[in-house]
C-alpha cells in the first residue's frame, strides 16, 4: 500500500479561480514534506520542502500547509494560470540512519482551462 | 548555472538488451540519485550515489545498477531489458543526501526508455 496518497487524481479549473491539493501520508518517523510540479515531457521542479515543525510554506501563488498530527498536507493554487497545467506531486522523506529513501504520491494532474 | 542533464532523450531498445543512461548533476553537487516513473506506478526510487558510494537503493532487481564517477557524474545500467522496463528515467542532483530537508532535488528533464 502506497503511503503517501494524493487527492484527487485529476481535476480542471477555469483560468483565474483557486484549487487545493491533498497528501495524505503514512510514513513514520516523518523527516520533511515536498511537493513537485511536473510539466508533461520535463522533469519535476521542486516548489516547497516542510519540516515536521512547519505549518506553512509559500513559493509565490503556491501555499503549502503541513499538519504532523493528522499527517495531511495540502497545496494552494491561487489566481491559477494556464502555466499551472501540471502534475503535483507529493513526496515524503523519512529519516533512516542515512537519511532514507523517498516516498512518492501518484500525483494530482491540474488542467487551467481559458 | 547548467541545470542537470540526462543523455540520450530517447532510446529504443529490444528485449534483452542492455542500456546505459548517463546523468550530469550541476556543478558542485555530489548527490546524484535515480527514478523511474510510468504511469501505474508512478515515481520510484531506484539508487543514490554520493562521492561516488552506492548510499541507498531501492526495491528493483539487480538489473539496474549505477555508478558515480569522481566528477560526479552518474551513469545507470539496466541488463537483459524486459517489456516492462519502459519508462521515464529521471536522474536528480543536489548537494546534501537525498531526503535532507535543506537540500532540494534539481531534476532532469529524463531519458525516456522504450522496450520492443
């Protein structure tokens, strides 16, 4: 069973309006948080990395928001643009005694229509 | 400054074969690390190098390998291609371990593999 699951799987929004996008994960110890935008063909690019003492991170109109206890993390999309088309991808690091592998979300795939 | 490159872009291969894939990190990172991704099952870890030492692994057979040379470029190695080794393979760089919360992965736009 994957341990980090993503909501939803898809979803299209119109040019301008807001979305959030949900991580939901299982991975415990928690070492930190990040999420990924990844356009069709290109490699994913990082947009924030969360400690497990962080509650929220910006990276211009994208906010993520972090919550250890419930181990929920969402990602804020305002004033989306049609550049916005993408894959959002979840992933979580967990501390091993060399600082272990990553667990990664199937991803939210966001279409910004005109 | 250059960003991390993967060659070739595409590859095509027949089932058997065996493929090599090379990555360049950005200058002076010396963690290289390894994915695969396809659309069932996502993006997986395969292998972490750091100064040249294999750090971690993941859940794949020991067809895939890799090496780090002192330059720290990375190379990937997969033997006797099975169908099901079509992918996306993205190679990442960054400065500290994978899995560090101060050191951001820079990705690759990727090799992509097709297998006939």
């Amino acid at each position: 069973k994957n341990q980090v699951e993503q909501s939803p799987q898809s979803l299209i929004i119109l040019e301008g309006k807001n979305c959030t996008l949900q991580c939901n994960y299982t991975v415990s110890p928690f070492s930190n948080l990040r999420w990924y935008k990844q356009d069709t063909g290109r490699g994913p690019v990082s947009l924030t990395i969360m400690t497990f003492s962080e509650n929220t991170k910006s990276n211009g109109r994208y906010t993520a928001t972090l919550d250890a206890d419930t181990k929920q993390s969402s990602l804020h999309i305002t004033a989306s643009q049609l550049s916005d088309s993408a894959s959002y991808i979840c992933v979580v690091s967990a501390p091993t005694d060399s600082w272990g592998k990553l667990q990664f979300g199937a991803g939210t795939q966001v279409v910004v229509t005109p | 400054k250059a960003g991390v490159t993967q060659t070739p872009r595409y590859l095509i291969k027949t089932r058997g074969q065996q493929v090599t894939l090379s990555c360049s990190p950005i200058s002076g990172h010396r963690s290289v690390s390894w994915y695969q991704q396809t659309p069932g099952q996502g993006l997986q870890f395969l292998f972490e190098y750091f100064s040249e030492t294999q750090r971690n692994k993941g859940n794949f057979p020991g067809r895939f390998s890799g090496r780090q040379f002192s330059n720290s470029r990375s190379e990937m190695n997969v033997s006797t291609l099975e169908l099901g080794d079509s992918a996306l393979y993205l190679c990442a760089s960054s400065l500290g371990y994978v899995g560090q919360a101060n050191s951001p992965l820079h990705f690759g736009n990727g090799t992509r593999l097709t297998v006939t």
